[in-house]
C-alpha cells in the first residue's frame, strides 16, 4: 500500500509541530512520499512565512534594502532545524535567493521557497530523497498546469523510490522558471503526486478533525462530516468551504483515489473521507452548508421572454461583453435573473444595463445588492422528501426572507438567496432543523 501524505502551513509552523508531523508519517510505512507546506502561523499574531517572501520580495522588486527581510524568515528556519536537532545549513540556499531576489526572479519564485525550503527539513529530518517540485511538476506557455507533461515527469522521478518528498504549490515552465498555484496550492500538489503514483489514498493533514457541516465561526462545534463525494465537496468549496482546496480533487478522481482529511494535532481522529461514490448514507439529510456575501441580482422582465428564442444568450452576453461571470440564473415565464458578485459588477452595472437593453430589449431592469447565497448541499437529499419544504420553514421561523431558491437538476444541492444581513442567521436556522434537530 502507498499513501501520499500532505502537510499544512499549521502542521509545520514550528519544530514541535514537525516533529508531530514527522511521527504521523513514521506510524505507517505506507506513508512513503511527503508533499510539505511553508510554515504558516505559530499563533494568531504571527505572520505565514508565504506572506513574509512576498514582503521581501516586494522591497527587492522596489530596489529597496531586502536583507533584513530575508534574515527574520532565515531566523524561522533555523529555529526549526535547532529544535529538530539537526545539523544542516540553509546558507547556501539563502544566498541563492537573495541573488534571484536582486534579478526580479518573480513574485512566483519568491513564494515557492517557502515549500521549498520546509521541503530540505523535512526531507533531511526523514533521511528520503528530496525531489523539488520544479522538476516534477510543470505548466504549459499560458500558466496553465499541463497534467499530461507533469504525469511522465512524475512517474519516471518516483520509479522505483522507497519514498521521497515533494515541496508543494509550485512547479516550472518548460524554460525552468517556477510558477505557483493559487494560495493553498500544496493541495493539489499532493494530488498530484497521488494521481501519479496510483496511491492507494492521499491523507491531507491539517488542523482541523475533517470537514464540517458547517463553517466554525458561524455554528459552534459543528458536526464533522464523516464521508463526502467528489461532487458534494466541489459544490461547498465553490461556495467557500476551504478544508482543501477546490482544484485538487481532479488528479485523484481521475484514478478514483480517496482523499482523508486529518488533524496533525489529533491523529487519533478518522477525518473526513472525501470518496467518488459511496453507498454510505450520511447521517444528516445534508452533508454540509456553505455560502458567500456579496452578491448582486439584476431582474429582467419582458412579455412572453420564454417564446423568444434566445433571450438569454443576448442577456447574458451583455455580461460576457464586459468580463463579468455569473453565479446563478433562475427564471420564469416572463422573468430572469442573473446573479453575480457585487464587487465585480458594480463598476460597469451601467453598461452592463445599457447593453441588456440593445441587445435583449427588456421591458425593465431592476438590480438588488447586498445579497448572499447559501448552499445546502447533499446525496441524501434526492431521496428525501420535503427537503425544500423544511428549509423554508426553518428560515421562515428564524424571519428570513427568501429572496431567490434554485435546485441544481441533480438534486445534489439547493442554493438560496437571502440578504447578508441574514446570512448567519440563515446558516443557524438550516444547521439547526437539519443537524441538531437529529443528534
């Protein structure tokens, strides 16, 4: 059995934390190839080593003193290597980066040493193979990551490896120079890495005991979510969910790989099992409730809109003409409505509306801010009845107004519109009739 295993900012902020991470890996020989974050936070008032390189590096980029900046995150390092006992020196490597630093290497480079460095740790701390990710990972001319490329890169590095680890968020163009993912992109490197060696399962541990049904700073202690589907999960990480990140569930669900999420500081725990189909039933009708603020509705009347032959291709192209996307479209017989984030729209909401007029000639506009949306989200409730139905009494009950309920057509998930001033309230009214109201 091989597993892939990742560890978070938080699982290795500190020698303590590693040595936690270290004993995790060293508990199952399965746990061959290690995917390594930048150190993150020690405590809430300290700073990701992530963002002290992107400080760094905007000095150098200004043709500021960067030195000092450069010493307080060597200083980190070094205190994890002390307290890790060993006996390796981050000089060399330091050096190396002050010089690409002074040649504007990139804010790219100047981000990936943060894994890449806590990958030499980690590595020497271990005795595996060390294996940078520039190597093994690789995008296309565009920025896009090229999966084809990188499969051949990664199988032929890993061949025959008792194990190694693999620093995560980066990779390189095909010139060498190195490009990151998005923030949080470790994950998907560690997928990567699982998709590529056909492991049995990719664990991603981090600080929290799996998902949760719903977000921590809205619902107090909320359940965690045991099993969850590839599908469910997309569904809340697109609405805000951040265990893991959204991108990194495509590499293992081509292999049909499970992904365990962990808790470096509660090992003991099972986590949350995020699966491509199980036959498990959940233990709530829902699996989970996410949502975001800051959303806009722009309301489109016009007579007999549903005989017109494509109304909605002309509106929506008003959108499109101005590099607006859309979250969600709900309809009726003489209406449609197209929601979209606040921030994006709120600059162009003119020419958006002049445009709908010439090109869809409506008979009235109207536009609403200030919303959110919420998304209820699980199997279990395609073979539930009166799903709908409860959700609207809990809001109800709670004085919510509706201001929009769509169905997806896979019964998967229920997306609903309420004010943000509502949007915690929201939350606890759905949480409560469909969680509490069963433990």
């Amino acid at each position: 059995m091989i597993k892939v295993v990742k560890f978070g900012g938080s699982s290795l902020a500190s020698a303590e934390q590693f040595k936690k991470a270290c004993a995790i890996i060293n508990m199952e020989e399965a746990r061959r190839f290690v995917v390594p974050s930048a150190p993150g936070k020690r405590d809430s008032s300290d700073t990701k080593v992530t963002d002290m390189l992107y400080q760094a590096y905007e000095l150098a980029a200004n043709d500021q003193p960067f030195n000092d900046a450069l010493k307080a995150i060597k200083t980190r390092y070094d205190e994890i290597i002390y307290g890790l006992g060993l006996e390796i020196s981050l000089d060399y490597e330091f050096k190396k980066i002050a010089e690409n630093f002074k040649v504007k290497a990139g804010k790219d480079y100047a981000a990936s040493r943060g894994e890449y460095l806590n990958g030499r740790i980690m590595a020497a701390y271990l005795n595996r193979e060390f294996i940078d990710a520039a190597e093994v990972i690789r995008f296309d001319d565009d920025g896009l990551y090229d999966a084809r490329v990188t499969e051949k890169l990664m199988r032929k590095r890993l061949e025959g490896l008792d194990g190694a680890v693999i620093p995560g968020f980066y990779g390189a163009f095909a010139d060498g120079r190195v490009k990151t993912f998005s923030r949080g992109g470790s994950d998907i490197t560690g997928s990567i890495v699982a998709g590529a060696i056909k492991a049995e399962v990719y664990e991603n541990w981090t600080d929290v005991s799996g998902f949760m049904v719903a977000d921590p700073r809205i619902i107090d202690n909320p359940e965690t979510i045991d099993t969850i589907t590839y599908k469910e999960l997309r569904e809340l990480a697109y609405m805000g969910a951040s265990v893991l990140h959204e991108e990194a569930i495509f590499p293992v669900r081509k292999e049909g790989i499970p992904i365990n999420i962990r808790n470096t500081n509660a090992p003991e725990d099972k986590g949350t099992w995020i699966v491509e189909s199980t036959a498990q039933k959940p233990r709530f009708t829902i699996t989970g409730i996410a949502g975001k603020k800051g959303f806009c509705s722009v309301n489109i009347e016009k007579e007999l809109m549903n005989s017109e032959i494509g109304f909605g291709r002309k509106v929506l192209q008003a959108f499109e003409d101005y590099g607006i996307s859309f979250e969600h479209v709900p309809s009726g017989i003489d209406t449609m409505t197209v929601f979209v984030h606040q921030d994006h729209f709120m600059d162009k909401e003119q020419k958006v509306v002049s445009a709908i007029h010439r090109l869809a000639e409506p008979d009235s506009i109207e536009i609403e801010s200030d919303l959110a949306l919420i998304a209820v989200v699980g199997r279990g409730m395609k073979s539930t009845r009166g799903t709908a139905g409860r959700i609207f009494s809990a809001l109800a009950h709670s004085n919510v107004n509706v201001k929009m309920i769509d169905q997806g057509s896979s019964e998967l998930n229920i997306i609903i519109g309420v004010q943000n001033q509502d949007f915690e309230t929201a939350i606890k009214a759905i949480y409560d009739i469909f969680v509490m109201a069963n433990l």
